[in-house]
C-alpha cells in the first residue's frame, strides 16, 4: 500500500523516528509541528518528514519492544521471512512480476510477501 505525505495541519508524520501532527504549514519548504507524548512544537522542514502509515492508533517509540522480550521462535520466524524477501529488498528496481517470481520461489503467494513488507 502506497502511502503519501500529507501536507495539511492535522496530518500524522513521521520527522526522526517520531511520530507527530502538522498544526501549520508555514511556507513551501517548512511546516510547524506537534509531538503529541511530550507537546512540544517545533518547525521542520517538509524534506524531513516521512508519511504516517497507520492510524493514530499505531504504537509511539514508547510501546517498542525489547529485543530480549523476543522468543526464539519469533526470532526464526523473522529470520526466515528476511531470507525469503531479501533479494527484494536488495533490489532497487523491484517490480510486481519479481515479488511474484519471488513468492512462488518460496511457496508463498504475493500478497504474503507485501504484508511482510508493510
């Protein structure tokens, strides 16, 4: 899924790994932002901000987990989802059909491989 950067106050981005809120758009090149876990304001520049792409429910950098919290069988289970898509991910031209190609390579279908990389 495609996410765009939306240019507008009240619009959720991402600037250094937070998530935040536009509250201004202040000229073509900066906008006023909000962190809304600490409230603090701040302007950006529109080249630094990423699109959100979740809802506001989406977990802050607060609600990450901790590598040790990991079992061992999630940790295989990640290392074999980035075997499978990495020759994707090292591709910088990756088309539909290469997905596919890759997909059917691994015994899994396409749509598998794009959840993975949402």
């Amino acid at each position: 899924m495609e996410h765009r950067l939306r240019l507008q106050p009240g619009a959720w981005v991402v600037v250094e790994g937070t998530r935040v809120r536009i509250s201004r758009v202040v000229d073509l090149e900066t906008v006023m932002v909000q962190d809304n876990e600490t409230g603090e304001a701040r302007h950006c520049k529109v080249r630094d901000l990423r699109p959100e792409g979740a809802s506001p429910a989406t977990p802050t950098k607060a609600a990450a987990v901790e590598l040790v919290d990991i079992t061992e069988q999630d940790w295989q289970s990640a290392h074999e989802r980035f075997e499978i898509t990495r020759p994707l991910l090292d591709d910088p031209v990756c088309t539909r059909a290469r997905v596919h190609a890759q997909a059917a390579a691994a015994g899994r279908h396409p749509a598998t491989l794009y959840r993975w990389f949402d």
